[in-house]
C-alpha cells in the first residue's frame, strides 16, 4: 500500500464517492483532513482552478494533488 501521509479531501455532504474515499481511508486507519465545499463557495471555486477539475472528492496525498475517488483508488492499486 502507498504511504498515505497528509491527507486532505474536498467533498460535499451528500457525496457517495467522497463517502467511499473516507470509509477507506477509514478503515485503513489513516488520518485526514476533510474540507467540505458545499458550505463554502469560494474555496470550490479556488480548488476547481487550481485542480482544473468540477468534481469532488479531490484528494491530496502530502501536497500532491491525486484526483478524484476514480484517480485515488488506480492510485493506491498502482
């Protein structure tokens, strides 16, 4: 398994993929940071031009940016 340090997950509430991505890391017991952005506009809209991606979860593995839900688990299975 790849050295899950520094984790930070964007989600909104109601996400099944961000679920999916918390249950793991979860279950891994690795700490995370989670952000949500259904709450906070402009921290979606910084994290949507800085990642040139419209959908949540992205996820960080210390500072790296590793994508979505998708992009996190081909990541981890890599």
């Amino acid at each position: 398994m790849k050295t899950l340090k520094n984790v930070v997950i964007y989600t909104k509430d109601h996400c099944p993929f961000c679920a999916r991505v918390k249950n793991y890391l979860t279950s891994e017991k690795v700490d995370f940071k989670q952000i949500r952005v259904d709450d906070d506009p402009k921290t979606y809209l910084e994290l949507k031009e800085r990642t040139n991606l419209q959908t949540v979860p992205q996820v960080f593995v210390d500072g790296e940016f590793i994508g979505s839900a998708t992009d996190f688990f081909s990541w981890i299975d890599g």
